[in-house]
C-alpha cells in the first residue's frame, strides 16, 4: 500500500536527524514541554523550549528549525512566536506552526491566522483546527477534532496556495498537502488520542523533519510515519495511556530501517 | 464497610464520565499540566488548560466544568482564575477549587479566599489547606499537609455553610462534607503521596465528575473513589513513585464496575 | 576508587534527606518542573514551585534550600529569581544556581552571572555553561553542552574563589571543586543524556543535599553520585529514555546503603 520513494524519503529524513541532532527550538505548550523535549530527544534531535521576547530572536538564529505551539497562550508569548517566526522567515530557517484549540476561542482563531499570515513552512492541525484557520464550520470541542481529516483537505489545499505552506491534518488518516501534492499516512494507533498532547508532539518531530529535509511534503510525511510506527510498536506493549506514553519515547529511540519497511503505511 | 448507595452513585458517574466525554477547563500549576490532562483523559473526560485573560471567559462558556488550582501563581493567573469563576457561575457551570499551599504564605491564603468567595461547587485540600482558607491553625509544610482530615471537619462544614459548597479534605481518610451530609473515602496508597500532584489530579477528577453528576458530594466521593481505586491497583503493579504515576494512568482507564464493587471503601 | 570519606559522606546524607524531608523551593523551567518535584519526592524531600513576586520572599524563608533554574526566563521570573536569591542570602538558607543554556544567548548569560553575583552556594552547570559564566570559549549548542568538564575545571576554581561557592561541572565524569578541593564522579549512564533535564534534577537533588550538609562539596558529591547510581540502576532496567525517566524515579526511593556501597564512584 505504501509508496517506495516515500518510504525511501522516511529512513534518509529519520538517518539525517540521527546524524544532525538539529536544535528544534521550540514555542510551545506548557501541557506537552516536558514529552515534547524527550520526543525530538529520542528521535535524536536536540530540543530547546525558550519564549522570552529578549531573547528569542537570538535563539531561533542559532537554531535548524522552530516550532510555533499555540496550546497555552498569553500576549506575551503571542508576541514572543511572532518575533521568533519573522526571523525564521529572515533567516530561511524553516518553521511549523500548530494551532492548537483554533475555532475554540476568538483569541485562539486569531493568533492563529496571524501567525499563519507569516508563512510557516509546514502548519499542522486537526481537521477542526484546520477549518477553524480557514474560516470554515467544523466546530472544536476544547482541543479535540469533531471533524474527519478529509472533510478539511480542500481548506487545507487554499490555504497552502494562499500560504505557501504545506498543511499537515492529523486524524485516523493523516493527510499532507502542499496545493498540488496530496501524501496520506495511516499509521498510529487509537489509544494515541488518550494521550495528551501526542498531536504536539508531531508537530515538534515535524520540526526535526524539516531541519533536515528540504522538501516539506516529504518532511511532514516522515514525521507523520516515525511517531505512528512509534505509537503501533508503543500500544503493542502499553497496557494503557500512561504507559503508552513511555513506550512511545522508547519506540521513537528504537526505529529502525527494518520497522519502518514493515510498518510504514505512506502513500 | 461500604454504603451501597454511594457505591452505585459512583459506577453511574464513571459510566456517565464516559459517555458523555465532559470537556473540563483547567486552570492549573504547571508542575502538573500534563498528568492532569492526562488523568483526566484516562478516565474518559476531556482536558483543556487555558488561563489567556483574552480567552477564560469564553472557554469556561463552552466547557462542562471548571478547576481552579493555585499550585503555580502569579496576579496575570489569578485574574483569570477570578475571571473564569464568575462567568462559571454566571453559567451555572460547576467548578472546584483546589488551594494549594494555602496557609504557606499570605499570598497563597488570601488568594484562596478571594477565590472561594465566589463560591466553588467543591472546594478540595489536604486539611492544613482548608483550616488555613478557613483562618484556623494548622501549619502547612510547603504544599505538604501536617494535619490530619478529622481535625479540619469542624472547619469544613463551617466553610461550607459560610458558602455554600462542599469540602473535600484529602488525606489516609477522605471527608466529603456539604456541612449537613458527611461521607468518607478510605481508598488509596501510602506511595501515591511520593507522586507529586495526585491532589491536583484528584481535583480535576473532582471537575469531571461535578460536570455529569448534579449532587456535588456524589460527585466528589466519586472521583476520591475512582482516584484511590486506581491508586490502589497501580500500586499493587508499581515499582516505585515513578511508576505509580505511569500505572495510575492505565489503571484510570482500566476501571471498571467489577474493581469498584470489590475496593470502593465509601460511607 | 572511590574515596571511602566521600562514600560515608554519601550515606549520611542520603539518611539525613529521608529523616528531615527539607523543604527544597524551586524556581524552575516549564519542562522539568514535574520531573524535578517527583525526583525530590523520590529521594525523600518535599518539593514546591513558587514563582511569584508576591510570595517568594516568604516562601523561601520557610524553606531549607532554593533552588534556581533559568531554563525558561521571562524579565518576571528573573526578577523572582533575584528576590529569592537574596533573601537566601539573608537567611543563611543555602541555594543553588543552573545557568542553563548560559552562552546560547546573549539574555541568558547576563541572566546567569547576575545571579552568580548574588553568590550562590552551589553552581551546577555543563562545561559549556560553566565556561559561559566565567566569560570563556566554549559554544552551548541550545542547551547541551560540546566540552568535556575537564577543560572547564580552572575556569570553575576561578569562579569559586570570585564568588566563596562551590562548582559543579556535570558530564561524563562529574567535577565539584570550591576552588581548593576537586572531588569526580563518575557514576552515571550515556542513555541519561536522552532524557530532557535530568540535569536539572541534579541541580534540585543537591538542593535537597545542601539543606541537610553545611560542607556544599560533600553535599554537591552526595548529589552526584545519588542521581549517578540511580540513573545506573534505571538503565538496567530500562529499554529506551521513556522508561529511564521512569526507572529512575523508582531507582531513587529505593536506593540503599548496599547499592551506594556496590556502586559509588567518588573520589
């Protein structure tokens, strides 16, 4: 079922971050700091949380990526991605933006959009989240998608060619579009969504991705394929949430080219 | 040992937590973001931290409850909190309030006060806790409690006479009082106080609880049920504190009517 | 080769932790703070996360030692910082500083000596932190370090004697010197560099340790080698950095005399 040269694209994208370690600097959430640090540490990147406005500019400067996580929100930390995203942009650094609970709020909804006026590289989201940026029904409950991931593909589309961004809508079936390419991945496990924050999570791995891959689409998919091998190997041997949160930092630290061949469901 | 009455109350509010999926707004201290959304994900609710003065008042409108817990605080957080407990009961949104380390510092009890004079539905602490909101001695050690939960009886129904809730104190035994009906807990494990913030997740469980059971001391033995039964069985599994926290988490989930007919110790 | 004096050091410290529980305040990161509390309450000291202007003056003059992390700044939390630090100075309550990131950026730096001159009791940092401080070369890469200890030793006895604390460079072989005395450790396990602020718990486990040993270098070793062989004994168990988060948390409460005998590298 899967494609080759998207397979292929995964184990370079997973043996470049190996290699790299990129500096992922992150903006995100105070729910997922802590797994989303160990995530990009197990998959072999190097993470760093920091949101001060004095010094955010200097940081992303320094990094291979950022990612934009707007789950927990204040001005100041609004203010905060926005400086870091502009000198991403100045400095050709590639970035990812999750508009995490987009459509829950006014305030969600536009800090959203204005980070997204500011061309992230990739923007990933469920399918409610994506519609809410689009300015499309699909209500959100709190944080979690009420909507199916393909009901969102044609909003995902204009919004790539409005942004010049790839859009990445996380659901059962993952889909990733750039506007004209359209890659689905049908990895992961449902017990995933009893963990909080693994969406986060693939939105940071994705920032390892794009560290080191210069073609989003490929990137976003590798992201999308290394957490949910990760998560079908973790739920083979969780016993339940709390432990498929651990079995998924191990899963992500034990990839192989093997794993991936069996597993990857990329197309 | 057990009043079958109140053990029937809490199979239905773990059945009605599940169907009904209740969205619980929480305004929380960070050091326990992630097991809290996480517990309260394993039990079947759905979590969502959001403390954004631009958007607590909004968020609390569209969610099935409310928790206030002041483990981290700084004024930006207790106008929110204070923002997104009028507007709950403006709603008629049920909320609970956890004052963590009231009694460590003026700061901590006074900000405890002013929050429960907007008169939680639940007000939940260790009993150094509720006898400092409740201006009695009862030296709190940090966060620890250093008193026992019969010696804070007294000043639990006073507070909830004084403003019309019920108190929960949490300790070996737990009390549950509306200052008429009083109902006691004694379920859980020595090793589950070596886990930092099993209070707070108690709390948010209280907040999922309150959202889909009308009588808030059903509701409330209910979540201290659900939480020292899980307790119970993860300890039984665990290792040690760090696992205990893992176990918790699966064992939230695994909860099922057979464990609570054979553990729940309520009356 | 191990340095029986040291090793008994070990001992009583580690029995004084479990008998007085210290209360340790930390000023902390977001990304730790959870992981940090639960390693406190593992080893056997009481933990809080207090922040706030309002309350950290009073907060810290109630407690046994502080503890200063700047993984995450923001102008308020270093302002918390200061004030604390200060008030620990005034009390005779003994503190420790974590520079972290020191050298990546330009806010961090000035950050971490501001504080430095407020003369801590201990300074834990990597070579690269270290060598930030005292204004020397040696690149932070985010927040990892890229020198091995040993190249930042004189830098780190030179700041000892500027600032009469004591200076701890974590790496492969830890270093603890005052300026006179060096003692290493070389307790610890390559996979602990997986998992996201482990040094940070170093940083509050010497907390707990400078709250019950006025000798900070005896102390600061005892924290070493606790965190050391418990990461040592979790990496056994562990199949990847998920679990080894987890293990040493159990690792921790169950460390015993017999196993710092078996295992203690100090000298």
């Amino acid at each position: 079922m899967s494609d080759p040269q998207l397979v292929a694209a995964v184990h370079g994208v997973l043996a470049r971050v190996r290699t790299a370690a990129p500096l992922v600097h992150s903006i995100t959430n105070y729910v997922v700091m802590n797994n989303t640090a160990n995530a990009l540490l197990a998959l072999g990147a190097s993470p760093a949380m920091v949101h001060a406005l004095e010094e955010v500019e200097d940081f992303v400067s320094i990094s291979s990526a950022l990612v934009v996580n707007i789950g927990t929100l204040s001005p100041t930390w609004v203010s905060a991605m926005q400086r870091a995203a502009v000198r991403a942009g100045e400095r050709g650094i590639p970035w990812v933006l999750d508009p995490v609970g987009a459509g829950a709020t006014a305030y969600r909804t536009d800090t959203a959009r204005a980070l997204l006026a500011l061309r992230p590289t990739v923007l990933r989201g469920n399918a409610s989240e994506v519609l809410a940026v689009a300015g499309e029904e699909g209500a959100t409950k709190g944080v979690d998608s009420t909507a199916a991931s393909d009901a969102a593909l044609d909003a995902a589309s204009r919004l790539a060619h409005r942004y010049g961004c790839t859009v990445v809508i996380t659901g059962a079936v993952d889909l990733v579009t750039d506007g004209a390419r359209v890659v689905r991945c049908g990895n992961g496990h449902p017990l995933m969504t009893r963990v909080t924050g693994l969406g986060c999570s693939v939105s940071a791995l994705t920032g390892a991705c794009v560290a080191v891959e210069s073609d989003p689409v490929h990137a976003s998919a590798a992201a999308l394929v290394l957490a949910g091998v990760a998560g079908e190997v973790a739920a083979e041997r969780a016993r339940g949430p709390g432990s498929l949160q651990v079995e998924i930092l191990d899963a992500l630290a034990a990839l192989d080219g093997a794993m991936l061949d069996a597993r990857a469901r990329v197309w």
